[in-house]
C-alpha cells in the first residue's frame, strides 16, 4: 500500500519536472524475482524507475544517505538495503539474497556510485553477478539518460527530458558459487547489456 502511495507521489513530481520517454516496457517480467540493473546518473533515477515497475523493488542506497531528513524516510518507505560503500558490505549482500529467495525484485546500479563529468559508464562491480549466479534469477537491464541534466534544469524551471529503455531479460550462462575471473567476465556481460541501452557518449569503458 505504501509503495503504490510512493509511486502515485513520484508520478505526479515527475510530470512537474520531467518529460519522460519509456522504451520495451514489455520486456519487465510479470512476476518476480528478477534483479534490476540500471546505470546511475543521478539521485533521481530511483524515483524514475519506480513509476514503470509494478513490483515494489528494494534498491540499495549509500548508507551516508540515512543522514538525510529527504532521502532518508523515501527510501524506507521503498525498502532500500543500505550498503556502505567501497567494502564489501555482506550484511547487505545478504539481505539483498533474501529479497530474492522471498521473490521480490532486486535494484542495483553495479557501478556502485553515480557516474560523473561525462556521464559514461564506469567499471562495474561484481556485486549483481555474484547475487544472480547465487540466487538464479534473471537480470533486467535498463538504460537512463537525461536524469543527471534534473538538478540543473530545476532552478530555471525548465522540464527536463528524460529516457528510460528496458531491455529484454536474461539469465547468466550458469548459477552457484561463482567466484573469481568467471564473476568479472559475468559483471562485464551484464554491464554490456547495459551499454546497448545507451546512447554511444554514455557506454563509456563499455563502448
């Protein structure tokens, strides 16, 4: 109930200060679980994921964002996973493989940070493919543009156009403790699939 109260909220913000445009919406499975992987922009990329999922996704969010009187009460109300960033959170992983066994939907960006100065994407980590391999669920890529121009185009009251493509789900060649090189080369397939969303000046490493 609370999320569908989220979601009807972010709507109707987002028609205030966003022109969107979705491509393959068709491609979001019917039923979870699935793992979302999306490249990250900026702070509102969540909100705009959010109003094209029906199923309530638990995304991780930094956990310096507790702190915050804004994002903070936001992202519980849509059941984030706080991880702290640049170590390998296991609390967090965990949690994140609980979502999954419950059959619910899984939100990551496997920068693990947002993109910044030109936007492209950087190296991913290897986080979404070790919780795929592990739980055995497809993965659901998703390209943004325009997100990151929000923040700058707010003050000059100006609507700003963004971009939302999904892509057609897909499950990594195998499942299990996957570990080492296979987990890069399967974090480097997902970030692929990722690039083929995205405008070229965007793939950045992945072009």
């Amino acid at each position: 109930m609370l999320y569908r109260i989220l979601r009807a909220i972010v709507n109707v913000l987002f028609s205030l200060i966003a022109r969107w445009e979705y491509v393959g919406l068709e491609n979001i499975p019917s039923e979870p679980p699935y793992i979302l992987v999306t490249n990250h922009l900026s702070v509102f990329d969540l909100p705009l994921i959010l109003t094209i999922c029906p199923h309530p996704i638990h995304a991780f969010a930094a956990a310096k964002h507790k702190r915050n009187p804004l994002y903070a009460p936001l992202l519980a109300i849509a059941g984030s996973i706080w991880v702290r960033r640049g170590e390998v959170d296991r609390k967090a992983l965990r949690e994140a493989l609980d979502v999954l066994k419950r059959g619910e939907v899984l939100g990551m960006a496997p920068e693990g940070t947002r993109a910044r100065g030109t936007y492209a994407l950087q190296k991913g980590k290897t986080g979404a493919a070790y919780l795929a391999t592990r739980a055995n669920v497809p993965i659901v890529p998703v390209g943004l543009t325009g997100t990151e121009k929000i923040k700058r185009n707010l003050p000059r009251l100006r609507r700003t156009h963004v971009r939302i493509v999904v892509g057609k789900p897909f499950r990594l060649p195998e499942s299990g403790r996957v570990r080492g090189q296979k987990l890069r080369e399967y974090t480097d397939l997902i970030m692929h699939r990722i690039a083929e969303l995205l405008p070229e000046e965007y793939r950045g490493v992945y072009g």
